[in-house]
C-alpha cells in the first residue's frame, strides 16, 4: 500500500504533494513501481502535534486528487480518513477501501457506509485523538489488549453489515505506543493473524524505526524494510509504504521465502 499524503504537516513528506498535479503523478509513479494500493489521506494524524482539520479542507486537499485517480489509477484506492462524508465523496470517485484510524468510532455513519458500498474496510487500534494520542500508551498487556480491541471492532463491522472477508485490521504501530509496544506488537504478528483477518502493518519511516536504526534517509529505509519483511514472513497482508519501489522487492522476497506466492489478503 503507497502512501499519498495530501496534507501540509504529514511527518514524513509535509506538503510535497499538497498540489494535486504532484500528488497525482506520485500515485502513478507508486503503481508503476509496484504499489497494488494507494492510500489517499487529507489530514495529518502524525504522533506530535497533529491537529484537526474542518472537513472542508480535508475534501478539498483530497477530492481533486481522487477525481483524477479515479479515471487513471490501475490498483485499487483507499481512503485514509475518520469520517463519513470524505469516505463517500472517495468511494464516489471509485475508492474501494476506507482506512480508518479509529476503526469506525470517529463517525457513526461510517459503519453503515461501508456496509451500504460493500467496500473494504481497514481497522486500526489507536487511543486518544489525533494531538494526544502518544499520552495514552499505557498498558498492562499490549498484545492481548490490542488484539481485544481489534476483535471487538471487526465484529462491530460484521455486526453493521461489513462482509467478514472485506474487513482488514491494523495494529497501529505509532499510535498511542511506544518503540517497545511497537516492536511486541511486531513479535506478535502470528497471534494478530490468527484472528482470520487481513493484518496491514505500518511501520514505514516511523519514530521508532528511527530510534532503532537511525534517523538518516538511508537508515530509515533499511529500517523499514526489516520491520516490512519480517511482518510479511510472519504473516501481515499489507504493508503501508512510502517508498513503494523499494518495499515491491523486501515483499517478494519475504512472501516467498516464508512461503507465500502472495502476500495481499483481501477481496478489495
């Protein structure tokens, strides 16, 4: 999954491809490399600092660049958002998958429009909102805590009408934890898997990749594509991406040495 941040404060790649025209030759230049997903997000939901946005700019950083993708994008589109009425305007210009970061309790319409367009839906665990979440990483069992709450939001879904096999589930690396919750959460990829969904794993560029192999370009690559292959080797789906070239080549090598000619586990 290539990431296409749209926004102006991103941690990663703040407002390079804020212009539409940018930001559409990226996503094809990720698909020409091998990325089968394109994530498109309109607001920054970064560890530090991360603030709302009022709808309207998110639907206006995103609308145009999914307006476009739509007719020119070969892979499926995901939208990287919390609430209903960007969801809509996305799968209305041909999105098939909605990323939500609060795995659908940010918005109560979220749930019925998933159910409602049949398309596929990403839940992630996080605590707090997106200014404060990194204060809520206590716990006194990471896994067994992430994993009930993953449980718990998939049979929500169901419940709503999601159809099981299109609901994937993210363990959000990041996200109200710290580098050792991140790295447990990692070790126990088998476990995650075993609740019979698609896992996506997000470790690209994050801080705790940069905390353990280095804060440099080059460090945060390597970096990243050990934290991609071993969630490949033990089991993950998806791996979202921001250099989608490099991680085609960790993917296949990791899928077929762990023995799966295939990685991507969803009907998206």
């Amino acid at each position: 999954m290539g990431v296409l941040n749209v926004t102006p404060d991103s941690f990663s790649d703040a407002a390079r491809y804020l212009d539409a025209d940018r930001a559409v030759e990226h996503a094809l230049a990720m698909e020409a490399a091998g990325a089968d997903l394109i994530d498109v997000g309109g607001e920054s939901s970064r560890p530090m600092g991360a603030s709302e946005v009022p709808i309207e700019v998110e639907l206006a950083r995103v609308a145009p660049v999914l307006a476009r993708l739509g007719k020119r994008l070969g892979v499926p589109i995901s939208i990287d958002t919390r609430r209903a009425e960007v969801a809509r305007v996305a799968l209305e210009s041909g999105a098939a998958i909605i990323n939500d970061i609060t795995a659908l309790e940010h918005d109560c319409e979220m749930a019925p429009l998933a159910a409602r367009t049949r398309c596929a839906v990403v839940l992630m665990h996080m605590r707090g909102g997106l200014a404060n979440h990194i204060e809520f990483a206590r716990y006194r069992d990471v896994v067994r805590e992430v994993l009930e709450y993953l449980r718990a939001r998939a049979r929500f879904a169901a419940a709503a009408g999601v159809a099981r096999s299109r609901i994937i589930v993210d363990p959000g690396l990041g996200f109200a934890k710290t580098a050792q919750h991140n790295l447990k959460l990692l070790a126990a990829l088998p476990d995650l898997c075993a609740l019979g969904y698609p896992v996506l794993v997000g470790a690209s560029r994050k801080s705790f990749v940069a905390a353990i192999a280095g804060a440099g370009e080059r460090e945060l690559e390597f970096g990243t594509a050990a934290a991609n292959a071993l969630a490949v080797a033990a089991g993950a789906s998806i791996v979202r991406v921001h250099d989608a070239g490099a991680a085609v080549a960790v993917v296949r090598m990791a899928a077929a040495m762990a023995g799966r000619a295939r990685p991507l586990g969803c009907d998206a």
